[in-house]
C-alpha cells in the first residue's frame, strides 16, 4: 500500500508548482529606484497611462514625493492601469 494517496501527490505538486511561482513572480517586482527629483516625470507618465482616470497634478506630486524609491520606479515601468494600480 502506497504511503501517499494519489490525492496528496497532486496536491503537494501544486503546492510545490505554487511556491515555484510565486517567488518567480516575486523575483520580479524589484524595479529601478527613481529619486524624488524627478517627480515631475514619473508625474507626467502617470498622467499618460491613467488617461482620463487621472487624478489632478497637485495629488500625483503629493503622492510621488510619499512614495519610496522603487515605488516611483514601478510607477515608471508600469505600461498599462492595472500595473500602475500595484506599484502603490
């Protein structure tokens, strides 16, 4: 008799397939520092990604200057609104 159903071996190759993903995905998320000096371009992206959904320009600044480095360089590298929604 086996010492692991069939059940617990599809299981634990998930479980396994899971975290192989998740720090593939997390290995991922470290982006460029950008410095608080140039808020005014990652401003000016961010206006250009969020289109119309764009909050006003003094709200930006204030939360680009808020923001960390890496935050800012998310900011920077995000093409669409979904990516821009995860860097904050």
């Amino acid at each position: 008799m086996p010492k692991f159903s069939t059940v617990d071996k599809v299981n634990r190759i998930a479980l396994l397939f899971t975290v192989t993903l998740f720090l593939m995905l997390s290995a991922c998320t470290h982006y460029d520092p950008v410095s608080v000096e140039k808020c005014t371009e990652v401003v000016k992206h961010a206006k250009k990604v969020l289109g119309s959904m764009s909050p006003d320009h003094k709200t930006l600044m204030a939360d680009c200057k808020a923001a960390t480095d890496s935050e800012r360089g998310c900011v920077m590298a995000a093409t669409k609104k979904g990516k821009l929604a995860q860097c904050m």
